[in-house]
C-alpha cells in the first residue's frame, strides 16, 4: 500500500489529478502508463471494466489495482468512482450549473457570483506567477516569432483564446492563420504549413479530438508546436516541442479562462518584440493569403 494512504483521499477529479501530477516523476513505468490514459481518457475509466481499460491502456488487470492503491484507494473501484463523480458533474446541464451558484453558501446574488469568478481568476492567475517557467517563455517566443506562419489552433472552450490571438497578431503585422473554416476546410488550411512555420495550439481536458489529431498531424510532418494545456499527461504534452501548463480554477463548475488568456496576451506581445527586434525571420503581415 503506497504511504498516500495515510493522508486524506481526493474527493474530486481536480484533486486526483492534482495527486497524480505531483507524483508523476517517482510513479513506476506501468502505473505512469496508465495514469496518463486515465487522465487523457477519463470517460473510458467511468465506463469501462478493469478488463476492458487495461486492454486500451496496455497494461495488464494487476496494473489498475496497483494503481488505484499507490494512490491510497483500497481498490480500483473506490477510484473509479471519482472518474463516474466527475462524469455526473461535467454531464450537468448549464441550468443545473446555475442553480447550484445560486444555492452555495454565502449571500446570493450577482455580486457573489461575479466575486466567485473574480476569486478563481485571481487563484489561477497566482498559481501561474508561481510555476511558469521563464525560459520556455523566452524560448517558446523565440520559436514563434521565427516562423514564416503561426497556424493557430483550437475549439470548443479554447476558442476565445485563439480568436484573441488571430487578432492581436493580426494588429502586430505578424503572419498567421486561424484554422477555422464552417465549410470544414480545415486540413486544407494546415496542409499548408511547413517546417518554416509553427503552430500554437490550446486545449484542455476534455481534449477536442479534432485538435489533438490536427496537432499530431502537424507534428509528424515537422511542424514545431507550442501548446497551452493542463497536464504533463495531455496527448499535446506528448508531441509538442514546447508546452505550458495552465490549470485554471472553477467557480460552480465554470472555469476561468484568466491565466490563460494572460499567457495568451504575453507570447503575442513578446512576438511582436521580438519581429521588431529583427529576432524573427519573417515579416509578412496578416494571415494566410493576406501580405
């Protein structure tokens, strides 16, 4: 039994995860193996049987027993059960998300509302103070501010940060493109891209599969990426020549976009620097197609 079951077991997913980063460098090979599929596929643990995940993740029945109990949970099933907890959590609807705001504790209102956004805000933004590491920043402007076309990538709740990106590049005469397209032309746009280029891409957990794949295609042919994601474990970490990571805090299951978006607004600004400095190779302005 691993020495964590001493100390108090996570209630939540945010915490497991929490658990599981921390541990991540002293965790053995097979029990690492799996703690990366279960964080990159937390729908499959809720679901799955002992039998059928450890076929997916490669590893054998043994290993999630092993697994679960290194983490201090008395079986796998103890710790699937935070894997379903978070399901029901994420599956809620965005009325039901409100009415659980309205419900907490502390006065009601929009007042307690906005300061619980304002709270997590400030929670992300200071953990980011403390953990971002200054030479990925110095080096991933680097790489950005070098490439002939920063191809930008991301859906779903990441969206905001790229349509940021696209225009504050765009206002700093750098070259980009937005991959977006409601025709579904997509793979045309990045099938562009070159080794010359580079792509920022954001994504979070639960990972868009269209970015993950997209990101890997781009990286198989040679396309250096910078990612912004939330775990050593996101399938990003995996191909990308440089990645941050940003877990933003919640209120009433929404979360921020604050650090995010703060990192979002540095690497566009240190881009704009460095072109100006003549650190980058390229000049051209506006986005793809746009000189």
């Amino acid at each position: 039994m691993s020495d964590m079951a001493t100390t108090e077991l996570p209630r939540d997913f945010d915490g497991l995860r929490t658990l599981i980063l921390a541990q991540r460098e002293s965790l053995p090979k097979r029990i690492a193996q799996i703690a990366a599929y279960a964080l990159d596929n937390p729908d499959e643990i809720a679901f799955g049987t002992a039998a059928s995940i450890a076929v997916s993740a490669g590893v054998q029945p043994s290993t999630l027993i092993r697994f679960a109990q290194h983490l201090g949970f008395d079986g796998f099933t103890s710790l699937q059960g935070v894997f379903r907890e978070r399901l029901r959590e994420r599956n809620s609807s965005y009325e039901e998300r409100l009415s659980t705001l309205r419900s907490g504790e502390g006065p009601a209102g929009n007042h307690h509302i906005l300061d619980g956004f304002l709270t997590a805000s400030r929670k992300s933004l200071d953990v980011m103070s403390r953990s971002l590491d200054e030479g990925t920043l110095d080096r991933a402007i680097e790489l950005l501010a070098g490439a002939e076309t920063i191809y930008i990538l991301a859906r779903r709740r990441s969206y905001p940060v790229a349509s940021y990106l696209a225009y504050a590049l765009g206002k700093l005469g750098v070259r980009y493109q937005l991959v977006e397209s409601a025709a579904g032309l997509d793979p045309e746009m990045i099938a562009f891209a070159t080794p010359k280029d580079a792509v920022l891409v954001v994504s979070f957990s639960p990972y868009a599969p269209a970015t993950v794949e997209d990101a890997r295609g781009l990286a198989e042919r040679g396309v250096p990426l910078v990612a912004i994601t939330d775990s050593a474990f996101s399938p990003l970490a995996s191909f990308a020549q440089l990645w941050f990571e940003v877990a933003e805090a919640d209120f009433g299951g929404f979360r921020t976009l604050a650090s995010t978006m703060a990192l979002a607004m540095a690497l566009t600004v240190g881009i704009g620097e460095a072109r100006r400095d003549g650190r980058g190779r390229s000049r051209r302005r506006g986005p793809l197609g746009k000189a």
